[in-house]
C-alpha cells in the first residue's frame, strides 16, 4: 500500500526526479498498545527504501508516562513528514521551488523524468 501511495505522488508531482526524490509517505502500525511507524522514501529515484522505526509499547496503567512520551513523539514526527510530502506535492507549479527543495546548481543538466509504472488493479470476480 506504501508502495501504491509513494506512486500516486510521483504521478501528481509529473514523474520529476528532484520531487520524487523529497517524498517520503508514513505507515502506522499498530495493535492494542503497541505502535510502529514506517517510512518509505525514494531516495535514488530507482528503487524504494522502508525503514522501520521502533516498536513502542504503552503500559495499561500511565504510571510510567515517558512510554507514551515516545509513542506521542513517534506520531508528531510522522505529522513532520506528512507534512512536507503535502508541501512539495502543492509547491510543484510554484515559482520559488527552486529555494524550498535547496538546488546545488542552476547550471546543471536538468533532472530525468521518473516513469512509474500504473499498479494493478486487482480483477474482480463473476
């Protein structure tokens, strides 16, 4: 599913490479106490990186409050991330894009455009 939304991005951002290389989307995995954020990325612009952040675990009672701490810090940095995919996804027309996403050099050959393939539909039945 990270895999179809990482995708869908790339697409709204026109296939460019210095975008598509900025985006990262978030997955929350999480059971009765427990939670898990994963993060995937684009980094090279030829093939995806996960990278599992630790699993926290909350007690049931709230007498050791620094474990909720962590789980609270987890999701307000998946916020952070959410947040900039959003900003370079909206920023992609705009003229300043060049300040926001940091370019070394204007003189440089320009980005290639990333080709992602459509993901499948799955078919239904008769």
């Amino acid at each position: 599913m990270l895999k179809d939304m990482i995708t869908q991005f790339v697409i709204a951002c026109d296939g460019k490479e210095d975008y598509a290389r900025k985006l990262q989307v978030i997955g929350i995995l999480h059971d009765t106490n427990r939670i898990q954020v994963i993060i995937m990325d684009y980094p090279k612009g030829y093939i995806f990186r996960i990278k599992h952040k630790k699993v926290y675990e909350v007690s049931e009672r709230f007498n050791k409050s620094e474990l909720l701490a962590y789980v609270l810090k987890e999701i307000l940095c998946a916020k952070v991330i959410i947040r900039r995919t959003l900003n370079i996804v909206k920023i992609k027309d705009d003229v300043d894009v060049k300040n926001f996403l940091d370019e070394q050099d204007e003189h440089c050959t320009p980005p290639r455009a990333i080709t992602m393939p459509k993901t499948l539909i799955t078919p239904e039945k008769k």
